[in-house]
C-alpha cells in the first residue's frame, strides 16, 4: 500500500514539476523576445539591474514575512546563496550580453543548449547522479533540436562555426548557470520565496558594479514608456516567476532533469517570434520542436530509478 502511495506521490510531483519547467521555459523564451524589442530602448545593464530591483520590491511586498522567518536558516548560507544569485542571475546575464558583442546569435543559441550537458554531467561529477543511457541519448536528441532551430535548419551553416572570444564567454555563462541550477540541490529548507529573495537582493547587489563600468564608458540615459513596460515584463516573467518555478520544479525532480527543459527555450522564443514580430514559420521550427519534445520525453522515460 506504502509503494502505490508513493508512486501516486511521485506522479504527481513529476506534473507539477512539469507545469512549472514548462511555464519557466515559456517566460524564459519571452525574455528573449523582451530582448530584441530593448534594443534602442534601453541598455542591457541599466535592464538586468532594474529587474532585478523590481524583483526585490515585488518580494519585499509578497515575500517579507517568509523571509523574516526563514532568515535564521538562510543566514546560515548566507555567503553560498549570495555566490549563485550573482553567478546564475548577474554573471550569466552580464556574459551573454558581451558574448553579443563577438559572436553570432546561431553560436549563442547552440552554446545555450549546452546547459543540460553541464548540469547533467556537474550533478554526476559533485554528487555521483546516475545518467543512463537513454537520458544521454535524449538529451542528444534535444541538442539537436536546438541546432536545428539555431542554424534555421541549414546544418551546412555549423561547418563555418570557430571558437572564438564570445564563444568562450557564452561557454562560460552557460557553465555559471549550470552551476547555480546545480547548487539548487543544495537549498537550505526554506520557502521559494524566501530563498529568491535573497538570491535577487544577491543579484542586485551584483550589477550595480556593472551598472556604473557601463555608465562610464556608454554614459547614461533614462528609458522611455516603452523601455518601463519592457523593464516591468522582465521583471514579472522571466525575473520573478520564472525563478519560482524553476526553484520548484528542481526541488522536485532534481537539476539534471529540470535542465533538460531549458532547451525548450529557443522552441518558445521561435514560436512567440512568429506570433508578436511576425516572423514566419517554417519547417524547421516543426522539426525542432518534435526533437526536444521528444527528447525530453526519452530523459525522463529513461531517468534513473
């Protein structure tokens, strides 16, 4: 009766998990769509402090009395939570931006999808996680989705691919991310709402140095309407509720399964295109997202036991 108890449990706990990577993974791909309509409005490091405030203002209003209860129990972690909110929140943030600067949008996109290999692959190397077979056969599968989607389904274009400067950089911002997913496994036993706040305080705190080295060398300029309304959708989706979810959804299935999904991401992002910058579709976006989608499902059919 115990067993049938806890496979009831677990299904349910595997549909939340998924619902909230899901939603994670679609306020992820809006970001991206957030991205493109900030260019001219506003400056990427004005833009990732200013979300990060808002998130620490929306968490100061819905979040402070979790967060003065849990404070005993986070400040106990205090210097490790400060560390990811600034490695997976500024960091990773600060390093796609400049990666920008000296790469192409169809490296960016691959080296994205390298995510899931790092947390996969850093889960097993910290804490011993089995991988099987079949989770790495699905997680190839996904890559390749994301490279199909990336490269507009010419994979001819890949034989021109060099590692360079933003290559490395893009790498790296990956790897920080994973990093931060990673770290999630070790929590401390406190709501997500509490432990967000801390990590957005952390990443506030984070890009305000960046902040005044762009001011010095860009100079400043205050957004326009639509600059705010850019600043206040980041702030809602991508910054605040994708974070939650995403808390979650680790906290229930573990990161190197969580992270499979994070290549649901590009698939989000080409599909809003089509639908709010009128971007067509076409084949290849189909054929991508049948490969993540199927690769996920082979992840999680395969996961270990």
């Amino acid at each position: 009766m115990n067993s049938i108890t806890q496979a009831k449990s677990s299904a349910v706990d595997n549909r939340r998990a998924y619902l909230f990577l899901i939603v994670t993974t679609w306020c992820w791909g809006c970001n991206a769509i957030f991205g493109k309509m900030a260019v001219g409005e506003i400056s990427p490091m004005l833009l990732v402090s200013l979300r990060w405030l808002g998130v620490v203002l929306l968490l100061f209003v819905f979040a402070r009395k979790q967060f003065v209860r849990d404070w005993p129990v986070l400040r106990q972690h205090l210097r490790f939570l400060a560390l990811m909110g600034i490695a997976g929140f500024t960091a990773f943030n600060a390093l796609f931006y400049i990666s920008a600067h000296h790469t192409s949008a169809i490296n960016i996109g691959i080296l994205q999808g390298s995510i899931p290999i790092f947390v996969i692959v850093g889960s097993y190397l910290l804490f011993r996680i089995r991988i099987t077979w079949l989770q790495t056969l699905g997680i190839g599968v996904t890559l390749f989705g994301v490279v199909t989607v990336v490269s507009a389904g010419d994979l001819s274009q890949l034989l021109e691919l060099s590692i360079n400067r933003g290559d490395f950089l893009m790498l790296l911002a990956c790897a920080l991310y994973a990093g931060y997913s990673i770290g999630l496994i070790r929590r401390p036993p406190v709501s997500a709402l509490a432990l967000l706040t801390l990590l957005a305080v952390a990443a506030l705190a984070g890009s305000l140095p960046l902040l005044v080295i762009e001011t010095v060398y860009q100079g400043f300029t205050l957004p326009g309407a639509t600059g705010w309304v850019i600043v206040i959708l980041v702030t809602l989706l991508p910054s605040f509720l994708a974070q939650i979810f995403f808390i979650q959804g680790v906290a229930l299935i573990g990161p190197g399964r969580a992270g499979v999904f994070v290549n649901l991401v590009p698939v989000f992002a080409s599909l809003m295109a089509v639908l709010f910058l009128g971007e067509s579709f076409e084949l290849y976006h189909g054929i991508s997202l049948a490969l993540v989608l199927g690769g996920i499902g082979l992840s999680e059919f395969g996961k270990a036991r």
